[in-house]
C-alpha cells in the first residue's frame, strides 16, 4: 500500500475546498445586507432575552461531562469488541473482563473521592472526614 497514489486524496481535497469557498462566497453575494437595530440581538423562538447568557456554572458541571466522554468513550471498544468477539475468542473475552473490572475500579474511585456527589457539602469537608477517618483507623491499628 505505500505505493498507492495521492492523486484521488488531492483531488478530493480540491473538490472540498472548492464547495466550501463556493458556499462561502455565494452566501455573501446572494445574502441580506440590510443592518437594523435589531438584527444582532440574540432571542429564542421569538422571545428576547431576559438576562445575560454569561452565566457561571460549577466546575460540577464540567467534571461530570468529562466523565461521561471518558466513560462513553470506553463503550466504543466495548460495541468493537462485541462485533469481534468471535475472533477474538477466549483470550478476548478475558482480556475485555479485565478491562470492564478496570472501568468499574475507576467508577467506584470517582464515586468515592466525591466526583458523583451533588449534595451542598464541599470538597473540603469531604476531604476532612476521610482524613479523620484514616487518622482514626492508624490509631486503631496502633494500639495494642
């Protein structure tokens, strides 16, 4: 396959190129010019704004949906490995149920470090009580 000529991927890439500056170009030439007051203004379904969009979210938000790429993205090689499965064989199978036990191990770890809990309680109160926690245990352990 080394030899395989590029001349299909330019032209291809021309093609691409060449549609995507055509729409551009016709949408400036052919689209509205008028420019009112109203025109820059955001709405929704016809209803304009009633605050500002800027808003601040917690960082709750973004860790959760970083967790969900990292976990649906886990299901890719699972559905690969499904349709696989029969070439694969035994040694695949295991193979997958050591990476399914891997994923599980990372979701209990992010649910008890805290990841998953939405309650008002912070992350430093969290961090306290499993401090105290540990603290308690060593004490236990350390007496005769």
């Amino acid at each position: 396959m080394p030899d395989a000529p590029y001349w299909p991927f330019l032209v291809y890439a021309t093609l691409v190129l060449t549609v995507a500056g055509g729409i551009l170009v016709l949408s400036s030439l052919l689209g509205p010019r008028h420019q009112e007051r109203v025109t820059g203004e955001p709405y929704e379904s016809g209803v304009p704004p009633t605050a500002t969009a800027r808003l601040r979210l917690s960082v709750k938000f973004f860790l959760i949906a970083i967790l969900f790429v990292i976990f649906d993205l886990e299901l890719v090689f699972l559905f690969a490995w499904a349709i696989a499965i029969h070439e694969l064989g035994w040694p695949g199978f295991w193979g997958m149920v050591v990476f399914v036990f891997i994923l599980a191990a990372a979701l209990v770890y992010e649910w008890r470090m805290g990841s998953l809990d939405w309650t008002e309680r912070s992350a430093q109160a969290r961090l306290r009580e499993r401090r105290e926690a540990f603290a308690k245990r060593q004490q236990e352990n350390a007496a005769p």
